[in-house]
C-alpha cells in the first residue's frame, strides 16, 4: 500500500515536472520577445516550479528506503519537509518579483505586444490550472502535505499567469509602467500566501499533521465494541504517512475478563494497524477492576 502511494507521487509529480519545463521554456521565450517583465518573472516561477517538484521527487524516493536503526519508523517527514521547501521557494520567489518590478516602475521600459503571444500565454493558463485540477483529484487518495503545498501553489501560478496575460495586454496599450505594478500586485499575492503555507509547513514539522484521520478511525473501530464504554485517552505520535506511533487506553465494562480484555487488544492492534498504519499500544482498564 505505502509504495503504490509512492509510486503513484512520483509519476504525478515527474507530470508535472514536464508540464513546468513546457511552460518555463515558452514564458521565457514570450517574456523576452515582448520585454513584459510580468511574463519573464512567471517563467522565472515556474523554472523553479520544476526545482520544487524535482525536491519533493527525491522527497518521496526516500519514503521507499526501509527503516533502520537511524530512522525505526521510516522517513514520512521527508514529505512535511518537501512542503516546506515548496513554500519558501514561493516566498523567494514573490519577493524577486517584487524588487524586480519596483525597478521597472523606477525605469520603465517598452512592451511589444502580439496577438500570437498573448493567445499562447492564455494557453499556459489553461494549462497550469489543468495541471492544478490534476493534483487536486490525485491528491484525494494520496493525502500528500507536500503534494498539497504544490496544488496550492499550481492554482496560484494559474492566478499568476492570468494576471501576466492582463498585464501583457495592458501594458502594450497604455504606458510602460502598468506592467510593474501589476508585478507589484503578483509579488504581494505570492509573499502572502507562501508565507501562510511556510507557517503550516513549519507547524507540521514540528507538531505532526494532528493526526485526526487516524483518531477517528479509532473512535469508530471502539463504537463497535459492546465491551468498551469509553476511550480514556489517545496519544499518537506522527512520523508520517502511514506511520503513527502511540497508544489508546479504554474503559471496559465491569464483569470483562482479562483474557477478553487481552483479545480485544491483540486484535484491534491488528485491524487498526491495518487500518490506519498506526502501531499502537492497547491497554484497558476494566470498571470496578484492576488494570
């Protein structure tokens, strides 16, 4: 199951690794043929669009290496650490484009605007937010951070894009600084949402993602059990994934024997570990009895 998750990452991810190097290479061919700042620093974006995926490419390579004695419960951050990494790409990236464009607004220049042009930039729109719907649908199953972070920053390229496409058509008709400030307002947009995703990121890293799917699997898994009467306590403990560590402790009816006590353990480590990937610690306390 983990590697066909894996697997299945790595081929969406070398997708859109190959959409990027389409786009970087015709948004950098137009930003220099038109001289739009907007569309030469959209390039400059999805260039290192692909440097993020190929990051979180290797990301996801390392999930596939076994646990060791360094790492007992496999490498599942890496992919908290990919998102990371995504975000504060986003970050350097928005305020590039901001000290760019404020040089443009100081010293503008010329935009040669072309039919041809702008209709291939509005191609690079509908592209990147296909690409963007495409992760959004993979991501459902795959409950990647990392994969998340990307989705995120592929809808907002999609804005991005859309924005250089106006500019693009603005600035050929107006006058040469309209499409500074409308690379003041991309950089402004970018440094705020990759700042917000840089927190969560950085949040994750440290605190785990919560585990909530995985508590809740365990209150439905014990709703079931005419014998417990309530879980005392869930403490789970993220190393990804697929791969939370910790324990639950149950109240048991009075008159439970212990060796019913113990099989209900043994098999909800079983089911549940199967279940959520969790490896879990069991243990009970019986009402009116000892532990």
């Amino acid at each position: 199951m983990i590697k066909a998750r894996i697997k299945k990452s790595l081929a969406a991810l070398l997708v859109g690794v190959a959409v990027n190097i389409v786009l970087a290479a015709v948004k950098l061919y137009i930003g220099l043929k038109t001289n739009s700042i907007t569309v030469m620093l959209d390039a400059t974006n999805s260039t290192l669009d692909i440097v993020t995926a190929l990051i979180t490419v290797i990301a996801f390579a390392a999930l596939l290496a076994p646990r060791g004695e360094k790492a007992p419960y496999g490498y599942g951050r890496c992919e908290y650490l990919a998102s990371f990494v995504v975000a504060t790409v986003s970050c350097v990236v928005g305020v590039l484009f901001f000290v760019r464009s404020l040089n443009r607004l100081a010293m503008p220049e010329p935009i040669w605007f072309g039919a041809s042009s702008a209709a291939i930039i509005a191609v690079a729109v509908a592209l990147k937010l296909g690409l963007g719907l495409f992760y959004l649908f993979i991501n459902k199953k795959l409950k990647s951070k990392a994969i998340a972070a990307i989705t995120l920053d592929s809808f907002l390229d999609t804005g991005i894009t859309a924005v250089s496409l106006i500019s693009y058509s603005v600035s050929g008709n107006v006058y040469y600084s309209a499409d500074a400030i409308f690379g003041i307002v991309i950089s402004v947009v970018v440094i705020i949402f990759g700042i917000k995703i840089v927190v969560d990121s950085v949040k994750t890293i440290v605190l785990g993602d919560g585990c909530a799917d995985e508590k809740e699997a365990i209150c439905k898994y014990f709703e079931d059990k005419p014998s417990v009467t309530a879980i005392m306590a869930i403490v789970l403990h993220d190393y990804g994934y697929y791969a939370k560590v910790g324990s639950v402790k149950l109240k048991l009816a009075e008159g439970t024997s212990e060796d019913d006590a113990k099989s209900l353990a043994d098999e909800a480590k079983i089911e549940l570990g199967n279940m959520t990937g969790a490896e879990l610690d069991v243990q009970w306390q019986i009402e009116n009895g000892a532990d």
